[in-house]
C-alpha cells in the first residue's frame, strides 16, 4: 500500500516546541509550550498554551495561555489522553539556560477534553539523576498502571556520568506519580525515548541512541523487567514518537532524521516485539520538520486515516506547527491473522458475511471495528 499526505495546515505564531493533543468529537486541543517574543532556544521565559483544532472547517483558533512563567524556560514535554484524561507533562528549566539544568518537573491534566485544566504539580524524579527530561506519551500498561518515560544523567555533563531511561508511574489513575521502572542504564548516549503498549502484558521502547541512531527495548510484564538494547533497521539518529493502532495491530514510529523531513514507519507489532529488524520503511511525509516533533504525533480520525502535527523548528524565535493527513489506502481485508485479528459473521448459502472484526485490546477480545451497511 502506499502512502498518501493531504490536509496540510500551516499555524505560525511565538515559538512553538514539543506538544500533545486532546481528540474530541468536533474538535481537538493542542497543548504547547513557546516562547515570549524575541527570546531564543532555551532561554526565554515559558508560557504553556492551547490551540483549538475544528476537524470540519480544519481551522485553528487563537492561542490561550495556560501557564505563563517569568524567569523560567518550559520545555521538554511529554503527554497524551489515558481513560479519558489528557496529561501535559512539562521539565523546566532557568530562563538562562545554565547547561543541563532542571528547577523541576511536573503536569497539569485535563478531563473534558483539554477546556479547563488542573493547577501544575512537580513529580520528583531519580535522586541520582543530575539532569532529567519527560519525553514521550503518557500510556496505561495492562495491569492498570499510567506511565510516562523520561530520560536524564547522572554526571554534570552527559560525557562524565550514566545515562538512564525510566518511566513515572502512578498506581491511582493518575492522581499521584512516584519514579518507576528502568527501561535502560548504562555508559551508552541514550536519551529521547518513546513507549507503547501492545496487549497481552507486552510494551516497546524505542531510544535515540548515538551509537547505533536508535535502540529498541521489550517488556513483556508490563514495563517491570526490560530486555537489552537492540539496533533498528532504519535508524533515524534522532527521537521517536510511537503509536500503537490496536484496531490493526500495526505499532507506528514518526521521526524527522537529522531535524530536516518528517517521515513515518510501521510494522505489526507482534514482529517489532520479536525482533527489532522488522521495521517496514520510512515514508516521507513533510520536507519542514525542522528540530521538534509533537506527541501524541498522530491520533485516529478513521480506520486508515492519521492526523499528525509537528513543530517545524525549535530552534527559531517564530516557528510555524504543521498538521496534515495521511493514510496507506487499507482495506480491512488487508490486514493477516498474524495481526491477532479476526472477523465475527454470519454465513448465507455458504457465504461469509463479516459484521465486526475481534482483537484483543490487552484484557480481552473485543469488537474492535464495525463494519457499516452489512
């Protein structure tokens, strides 16, 4: 199959960096950090703000400010919507950037759709990390535990200590997080880390790594215990936003190599959890991915319809975010049985008429898609 890119919309507005969207059934918010005006990469004071995205009319409406912070530069963000609940997660750090430096870290969440939000609360990270950065999205694991990675090091500078790449975990929905799991430690320059769940117990990490340009790791007991590191097939050199289509069985990775074209790969998942050689090939999707890419990346607007955004550079004092369509023209007949799927009908003189089609969503077989005028 291939891809196809359409609806591509152009927002510029103050300095846009890494984001996370909020689906409604009308409309979607992005959540953002930027910059005041004039202030540069990584020193500037941080304001936290939300777009409004009207699906129908593909229009975005005007920035509201959320948080706004004097002296302190809002960035390295992560989030994404668990049961409901839409979490932006923020790492802040001093308005003059001293070099790898934290003030601290946190969220704000929202429960109707990102309209309003709760006050910020920090989350205290690994005591030996010198240095630490939420990256990635916000997911539940298949015991009912929330995560949310994030990666730092224990030395001054990432040359003199351990590198780590660990998970926030909350046991209560949500309504309180402590430090978690460990996805990797070690001497090996591992950071920018993105993680899915794909049923049955079982999640994939995927690292920028300078080693071999991206690492990928496996649980299969819910994020607990994780396997050593393994190269990829298509290494991009820079970091991964995963995205698990339980409709399908198909786990997506979005990421721009070497900051300059957005591309998108896929692969069943059940493959990508046996071996990290299984990835299908990057697509192009946009030629100004620039420095940053938002999380959640892509959500479902349909069976084999993604909407996907990105910032085109965080490295700018005005930088534009860009949100478009794609799709790989499937057919839900497309899709084999090693996708842990199947169609549930009825036979007429020996013909099979399928009505829904079955899968597994972590906890038990259920009708994942519904097949219209059957």
């Amino acid at each position: 199959m291939s891809l196809t890119v359409s609806d591509i919309r152009r927002v510029t507005d103050l300095y846009t960096n890494f984001g996370v969207v909020a689906e409604g059934d009308t409309t979607c918010v992005l959540n953002l950090n930027r910059r005041v005006p004039d202030e540069q990469n990584q020193a500037g004071d941080g304001q936290s703000v939300k777009f409004v995205y009207d699906l129908a009319t593909k229009e975005w409406g005007l920035a509201q400010i959320l948080i706004d912070t004097v002296n302190v530069d809002d960035s390295g963000i992560g989030g994404g919507t668990v049961d409901g609940v839409t979490y932006f997660w923020i790492t802040r750090f001093p308005e003059d950037y001293v070099p790898f430096t934290n003030i601290d870290g946190g969220y704000i969440k929202s429960s109707d759709v990102g309209n309003t939000w709760s006050v910020y609360t920090t989350v205290q990270a690994d005591s030996e990390l010198y240095f630490w950065q939420v990256y990635g999205a916000t997911f539940k694991a298949g015991d009912g535990v929330i995560y949310q990675p994030y990666f730092g090091w224990t030395g001054v500078t990432p040359e003199t200590g351990t590198f780590k790449i660990k998970m926030f975990k909350s046991l209560n929905g949500g309504n309180t997080w402590t430090d978690g799991p460990t996805i990797y430690s070690g001497s090996e320059h591992s950071t920018e880390t993105s993680v899915a769940y794909v049923g049955n117990n079982k999640l994939v990490a995927v690292c920028r790594n300078t080693v071999s340009g991206n690492k990928q790791f496996v649980s299969s007991d819910n994020g607990i215990t994780w396997s050593s590191g393994t190269a990829l097939n298509i290494s991009t050199w820079a970091g991964v936003w995963l995205y698990y289509d339980v409709q399908t069985g198909y786990l997506l990775m979005m990421a721009n190599p070497g900051g300059v074209n957005l591309y998108v790969a896929r692969a069943l998942a059940v493959d990508i959890f046996a071996s990290s050689q299984a990835w299908g090939a990057l697509n192009f999707l946009s030629g100004e991915a620039g420095g940053a890419v938002g999380q959640p990346s892509f959500f479902k607007l349909g069976f084999d319809d993604y909407f996907f955004l990105y910032a085109n550079d965080h490295y700018n004092q005005t930088a534009t975010f860009i949100t478009g369509r794609f799709s790989w023209g499937d057919a839900i007949e497309d899709y084999p049985e090693s996708a842990g799927l199947f169609w549930e009908g009825v036979n007429s003189n020996g013909i099979f008429a399928p009505l829904q089609m079955i899968g597994w969503d972590g906890t038990s077989f259920v009708p994942l898609y519904v097949r219209e005028g059957l």
